[in-house]
C-alpha cells in the first residue's frame, strides 16, 4: 500500500509547505507536533506510534477534503509511525489560503479531527523502563491498540 500520509521517515515540512502554496494564497499556517520529554508528570525517553494503515489514510483523506471543502484551501499533512526519540517531529500539516483566518481556522480543524477520529496510538516509554499506551487526544488509554474497541463507526475508542 503506498501511504500519502503516514510515513516512517522523518518529516519534511518544507516539502508539506511547497506542497500547498500558490500564487493566490497569501497565508499559510502550519502545525508541528513534537516529542516532547514529558507527560503527567513522568519523562519521557520515546514514543512509538502504530496505526491501522488503511482504515487512518481514509481517514485522513476525509479530513483533508473537509477541510478544503469549507475553507479555500490547500491542506497537506504527514504523521510519523514506528519509533519516534525526543524533539522529532510526529505529526505535520500545512494549509495555505487567500488570507490568514481560513489558514489558521483549517490548520486547527485538520489537527483536532485527526486526534479524534484517525486509528493511530501512541506508546510512551518512560526513563523507569516501563510504557503506557496513551490516547493521542490526551486522555490515558489504558489499552494496547489490539484491545481498543472499534465502534460502530469504525473509530476506535478506550
């Protein structure tokens, strides 16, 4: 299956910016989200994300075309997978539009549907040696991705 947005390599956000701009749109506004070194209160040596690659790529397509659908945009987005240090880059998006409000508005509504609705979990491994598998849009999940139950939607929730 070739991916448009998940990859296991480092993200490129030039490439993400270059890949949306245009002559017509004056603003563009862009999301990075990194690994950082701590969560409640514990340091964090790594992460290590894993996905269900057919049914997250639909999904991300159906962000990006809602997006671009409500605001006159171009969106471009990339989220890593596999094992990810401290300070790398996990997810990416870049929107361009005629004026900086829609950039802004879109940027913020790709970000937020992807945390709630993509099938991606993230494990944190931690400097005592344990891991925890965390729900991406904040809440601890307490369970691996194969115990994750899929709703009838096919979103998975904990």
């Amino acid at each position: 299956m070739i991916s448009a947005y998940l990859t296991e390599h480092p993200l490129d956000l030039a490439s993400l910016l270059a890949s949306v701009g245009a002559s017509d749109r004056g603003g563009i506004a862009s999301f990075v989200g990194l690994v950082r070194d701590h969560h409640s209160g514990r340091e964090v040596k790594r992460l290590e994300y894993s996905a269900y690659a057919p049914m997250a790529e639909a999904e991300c397509a159906a962000i990006v075309s809602e997006a671009e659908a409500k605001w006159p945009v171009r969106v471009a987005l990339s989220h890593r997978t596999g094992t990810l240090e401290v300070g790398e880059a996990a997810v990416a998006i870049a929107v361009a539009a005629p004026h900086r409000g829609e950039a802004f508005e879109a940027c913020r509504y790709v970000i937020e549907e992807l945390k709630r609705r993509v099938p991606i979990w993230k494990r944190e491994w931690y400097a005592d040696g344990s891991s925890d598998w965390v729900n991406p849009a904040g809440a601890r999940a307490g369970n691996a991705p194969e115990e994750v139950a899929i709703g009838s939607a096919g979103r998975p929730h904990g």
